[in-house]
C-alpha cells in the first residue's frame, strides 16, 4: 500500500492549528478570567484600605478620649516656662512626669494646667538631667484627676504611637508617628511636634510608654523644610528612674 505523505502532512497540519486554536482560546479565557481577578484585587484592596484607615481613625479618636484628660501644661512659675506632662498614679498618689530641662534649679516652684483650665499644685520632687526626666507629687486639686497606665509592654521599631502635649499655645495636641529607632535610652519618633511638647507623654494603645523631650533636626534637612525627628526618653528608663526615686525614698 502507498503512503500519500501529502495527505499525512496536510492532516497534521490541520491537528495543529486546531490544536493552537484551542490552547490560544484556553489562555485567552484564563487572560481575561485573571485580568478581572486583577481588577477585583484591586477593589478590594481600596476598599480595605478606606476601611483600615477609618479604623486607625477610630483607634486614635478613642485613644485621645482615653488619656487627653491626663495630659497637662506644666508651668515654672519660678523660670516663667512652660511645658507639658502626664499624671500617673502610683499607689493612692498622683505625680506629674516630664522633661528634664523643665527645671531650672531644684528650688522652682510649679504648677500643672489641664486642658479644662484646671489648675494644680504640685511639689518638684526629683530631677535627673541625664535621662531627662522630673517627677512632681500633686498636692492639691480642685478637681478629680485623670491618669494614665505606665504600659508593661516593650515597644519596637514601627509601633504607631501618639505624642499629646502643648506645644508653644496650643490646648492638649495629639500628634501620630511611629518610633523609627530605639537606642540605649531613648526613642526616635516621626510625631510632629514643637516647642512645648517637652515632656509630653508619648502612648501606645492608650499607655505610656516615653516622655518626650526634643526636637532633632540635620541642617541638610533643615535646608529642604522637611519635618523634624523628635526624642524621646523611653520606657524601661521611666521605670528605672520611679523605681530609683521611691526605692531611695524607703531608706
């Protein structure tokens, strides 16, 4: 029997084209099919995104109900400065923590101011310029007194956190940012803040974890306006530093 090759090759031809039809009509469903799942991903991902933001939104609007009643304008009536601090409570008493260079000698006299124009005595107990921190004992208020938690837990790199403070002659600022460093004794935050925030309460999840201090700015970056880092002494060397106060206090 003859083999009519030009029969074979045509039939083989033909297997093939339909062949490649029927793989380029696959792939052109499952292009289509993958494009709107593309564009579904993306809707979904806008729309989580709105969503995430509105509850950041919340978070923040909830965590400033929570403490702002806590965050205070402390005045050196001695020195004529001011600052801001944070009421917490230790035992049945009140105490006022800020920054260290609020105090220009140990003899100042002082008084807080909360938001509502409440004004409170207190007593400069102890400085410690190296940590920057002081520590005030009220002694008399007119009103009941909110306080904040000292946190348990130990922040990292990339925590949101909120700055609350009063900066030149603002009431009460909340400020959001993140810690972008952490050295030996101090957090680095990209919280905007001014002159006044020294000393006010830096939190996490409604707790304090540091109290603010300083601006820092590289000229290179001063040139270009952007904003500045600011400093902030953190919570491990908060602790230490009540601890030291009240442990020397008991001998």
């Amino acid at each position: 029997m003859k083999i009519n090759w030009k029969v074979i090759g045509v039939i083989t031809v033909s297997v093939a084209v339909i062949i490649n039809f029927v793989v380029l009509c696959s792939l052109g469903y499952d292009i289509m099919k993958l494009r709107y799942t593309t564009e579904d991903i993306n809707r979904q991902y806008v729309i989580s995104n709105l969503l995430w933001q509105r509850q950041q939104n919340e978070i923040l609007s909830e965590t400033y109900e929570q403490i702002h009643g806590a965050c205070v304008r402390v005045i050196n009536l001695s020195a004529g400065t001011t600052g801001s601090g944070t009421i917490i409570k230790l035992d049945k008493d009140y105490y006022v923590i800020s920054c260290g260079h609020m105090v220009k000698t140990p003899k100042d006299n002082f008084q807080v101011k909360t938001k509502e124009g409440v004004l409170v005595d207190v007593r400069f107990l102890t400085l410690n310029q190296a940590i920057e921190l002081s520590l005030y004992k009220v002694i008399s208020s007119p009103a009941k007194l909110q306080y904040v938690l000292i946190s348990q837990e130990t922040p990292k790199v990339g925590y949101e956190v909120v700055v609350i403070g009063y900066p030149s002659n603002f009431n009460n600022i909340l400020t959001d940012g993140i810690i972008s460093e952490i050295t030996e004794d101090s957090y680095t935050l990209t919280n905007i803040t001014a002159c006044g925030s020294s000393g006010s309460g830096v939190f996490y999840r409604g707790k304090l974890i540091g109290v603010f201090n300083s601006i820092y700015e590289l000229d290179f970056y001063k040139k270009l306006g952007c904003p500045k880092l600011g400093k902030a002494t953190k919570l491990e060397v908060i602790k230490k530093f009540l601890l030291d106060y009240f442990a020397g206090e008991k001998k």
